[in-house]
C-alpha cells in the first residue's frame, strides 16, 4: 500500500524473525523440562526472552502508528484545504476515522508479517523432528487463510459501507450544526433533527451487520485451526502410546503445532479489526504530486503576480475558466462581480489553498507551487469573508504566532478595549479582528481582503479604510468589494462575471 513504509518492514521482519526464533526455543527447552531433561530456569529464560521481544514490537508498532496518524491527519487537512462541501466528511476522517488505522498498523501488518515467517520456521523444525506431522502441519496451513479470505471480501464489503454511512452521518450532522441557526428560523430544526436520528439508526444497523461477519469469521477460523490442530496431536498422541516416537518429539510437535497456526489465526482476526482502517486509509486524499518546494520566496513588495489562464472546478460547477490576471509590484487591484463568479477563489489561488487544474500561478516568474508553503504564508496577509476564532482572548486571537504590536493593531480597527475579553462577538467585531491579525503580521508584502467591510456599519468602515490604507501602504494588494468606499482605495478594478 501506498502509506506503507519499507523501513517498517524492514523493522517488522527483524521482529518476525526473532519471534520465530523464541517460539522455536521455548518450544524446544519446555519439551526437555517435561521429559525430565533441562533445568527449568532455562524455561524461565526463554518465556523472558519471548515477553521482551513481543514487548519490544509492541512499542515499535504503537510509535509508528502514531507518527501515521499525524501524518495521515495532516495530509488529510492539506490536500482537502479548499475545496467546498467537504467539510463534513474531512471533519470525520480527521477526529474519528484516523484513529482506525491504529489496528491495521500497530496490529495487521506486524502480524501478516509474522504468519509469514514463524509458519515456516515451525515447519522446517517439525521436519527433521517428525516428518510426518510436518507434512500434515504443510497441508492443513493454507485451509486458514483461504477461509479466512473467503470470510474477509464479505467483512470487507460490509466495512467500507459502514464508514461511508459513518462519514456521511457526521458530515450532515456538522452542517445541521452550522446552519441550526437558521433551521430554528425557518421552523425545521425538528425536521432535521428527525433526520439525524434515522441516519444514525441506519448506521447503527450497518455496524451491527458488519459486526455478525466479524464474529462468524472468528468461528470460523478458530474451528479450522482447532481441526487441524487436532490432524496433528492425535497421530502424534497414537503413535507415542505403540512407540512409533519419543516422548520428547512428541512432546516438540504437540507443542509447536498450534504455534504454526497461531499466527494465521490471529492475522485474521486482526484483519477484520484493521478493517475500517483500510476503509480509512482508501478515504484519504492521495498527494496531489505538488512540485518540490526549491525555490526561494522573493520579496512579494517588488514581484510580479501573474494568474496565467487558470481554470478551477469545484464539485458539480467551474469556479474559474481561463482566467489571466496581471498585478504589478505594489498595485491595489479591486476583483468585483456577482457572487459565485470565483472573486474569492482567486485568493484561494494565490494563498496556496487551491491549486488550478490547468494554468499556474507566477510570482516573479516562477510558479506559486514551487515555493514552500510555509514560506509562502509568511509573505501574506489575509482577511476572509468568515473569520475563524480560536478560544482564547481577542488578543490571543490577533496575534496568532505574530511578533507585531497586538494592541495597536486592535486599536487601530476599534477593538482596543476587547483586547483582553474573550466574550462571544458580533460579527462586525469579528471582521476587525481579521483586519488587525492583518495590520500585526508586518512582514508580509501581499495582501489579500475578502469583504472587508461587508459586515460594519459606516463609522466603523471609515476607521476600517484608515487602518487599510495603512496596512496596503507600499504593498501589493488583491480586494474583493462591492462598497463605493473601499474601490475608492485601489489603483484598478477587475470585473468578473
């Protein structure tokens, strides 16, 4: 699989192959205690030395899986940046669904690498101690994974149907909480409400299936392992009691032949375990192959953007077709036009949150996806239609990671005595905010405003337009706007639409 790492096999073959040798030991030095030979301090040696090693891969898987987690939850959250109506489904995958992958990582994979290689070693040992039982143990083996094969495409069937239903459940649930507002206006939170519990039940109902497939794919593995468990043992056992083998071989394959099926059993069992993982693993975004961030972000004060016919399609609609776009270094360019015309996915673009699926975009003649994002983001400042706050004071939410003077910027949008509250506010308040994160990043040479003013009333806008032309001073500068008063302050305007 794509999210597989080869050194982790690597490190889980290690383990496989110490774990062989563990069990073959202990299998050896427990046969000579009960036949009267060795010391039993050698049993306790060899059961201390398995514990450590099936300690240690613990400890390796759990801290792989947890460093996939995080990655996968940052690649989920980058490659979905920007793109509407997934919110939802990103906001699942991220919170809940991640978390399933644990068992596939920390549980499957080191198990199937197991079962691959102590079935082996058990064999090739039964050979030279009884060759018989060595041939029963070689063909009864694969009737384990072949049932459990059999038994996993349903499981696996049923699973990838319950984490749709999951991720579909808590993305309608996300935006009935986002718009409740305006349900209980409308008079159908009750409606909606309904909804979500028949969902729910629905989902709850698929769990349980899926749950029934599990729990018979136990029955059937542990009936398949104890049956051929029992093709050993009982010849073995017959041929002991009219002398065919000694004891201490008997003893051996008694003792190593669960040990061949055990591993098998358990891989099964972890398969179904790991399997909303893999269902998981399918639902998050692939890397989009961005290019390899080399270049050096220039002073964005003395270059040149160009929108080279770029063309962005969100699900079911075109945002942008062909669209070239020229600003010059320091130039206040204002973007005007109906709603949904694409004035804010051209700052979608230029942050880096879109990336267009034909054209580019330049800066300075060199194309926005070279550069490091990170490094990128530091040379912009932005101000969206809907600011996001974070708990904490406004304060806290001006600064954001920022060097610049919080409390003159707060002042300068009219926020000065908010500063240290952390009270609900209003949206006006909450749209200066955004201004003043925007006035205190100070090394920041492009800057990009989405309806600034959209949401204040006229007094609040004059001090508004003062902090802005401020802040543009000596800056280059996309506005989105539709107010006579915040045109006024750029050198042209685009029309859209």
């Amino acid at each position: 699989m794509r999210h597989v790492d080869r050194r982790y096999v690597v490190v889980l073959s290690a383990v496989a192959v110490l774990t062989a040798a563990v069990v073959l030991a202990q299998a050896e030095v427990l046969a000579s205690v009960l036949a009267g030979g060795w010391s039993p301090w050698w049993l306790v040696a060899v059961v201390v030395a398995r514990g450590s090693v099936l300690w240690g891969g613990r400890v390796v898987t759990r801290r792989h899986a947890a460093a996939v987690k995080a990655s996968l939850r940052k690649r989920a959250l980058r490659e979905s940046c920007g793109t509407p109506g997934r919110a939802g489904s990103v906001a699942t995958l991220v919170v809940k669904g991640v978390d399933a992958v644990e068992p596939y990582f920390a549980g499957y994979l080191p198990q199937l690498v197991v079962a691959a290689v102590v079935p082996v070693a058990v064999v090739a040992r039964l050979s030279f101690a009884d060759l018989t039982s060595a041939v029963v143990v070689l063909v009864t083996l694969p009737l384990v994974p072949v049932f459990a094969a059999l038994v996993g495409l349903r499981a696996r069937e049923r699973t990838r149907a319950q984490w749709a239903g999951s991720a579909v459940v808590g993305g309608h649930f996300l935006d009935v909480v986002r718009g409740l507002g305006t349900l209980q206006v409308f008079g159908r939170a009750a409606a909606q409400a309904a909804t979500v519990r028949a969902m729910a039940g629905a989902h709850a109902a698929a769990t349980m299936r899926t749950l029934r497939v599990a729990f018979l794919s136990a029955l059937v593995l542990e009936l398949v392992a104890t049956l051929s468990v029992a093709l050993v043992a009982v010849p073995v056992g017959l041929r002991l009691l009219h002398g065919g083998v000694t004891l201490p071989v008997a003893l051996l394959v008694l003792l190593l032949a669960p040990e061949a099926y055990l591993p098998l059993r358990a891989a099964g069992a972890q398969f179904h375990a790991s399997a909303e993982g893999l269902a998981v693993l399918e639902a998050v975004p692939a890397p989009t192959g961005r290019a390899v961030a080399t270049a050096r972000v220039p002073d964005v004060r003395t270059a040149e953007i160009v929108v080279d016919r770029a063309v962005v399609r969100y699900p079911g609609r075109a945002a942008l077709g062909a669209l070239s776009l020229r600003v010059g270094a320091g130039e206040r360019v204002g973007l005007v036009g109906p709603s949904g015309a694409g004035k804010s996915t051209v700052l979608a673009l230029l942050l880096g949150f879109v990336t267009p699926e034909e054209g580019r975009v330049l800066v300075d003649g060199v194309d926005l996806r070279e550069f490091d994002r990170e490094s990128w983001l530091r040379q912009v400042a932005w101000v969206p239609q809907r600011p996001t706050l974070f708990p904490g004071t406004v304060g806290e939410n001006i600064a954001l990671g920022s060097s610049g003077d919080v409390r003159a910027a707060a002042a300068e949008v009219g926020l000065a005595h908010l500063v240290d509250a952390g009270h609900p506010l209003s949206s006006g308040e909450r749209q200066r905010v955004a201004l003043a994160r925007a006035l205190v990043r100070d090394g920041a040479g492009l800057l990009l405003l989405d309806e600034p003013t959209s949401r204040l009333d006229g007094g609040t806008e004059e001090a508004v337009l003062r902090a802005t032309r401020r802040l543009a001073a000596g800056r280059t500068a996309l506005v989105v706007a539709h107010r006579p008063a915040v045109l006024g302050e750029v050198d042209r305007v685009v029309a859209f639409g």
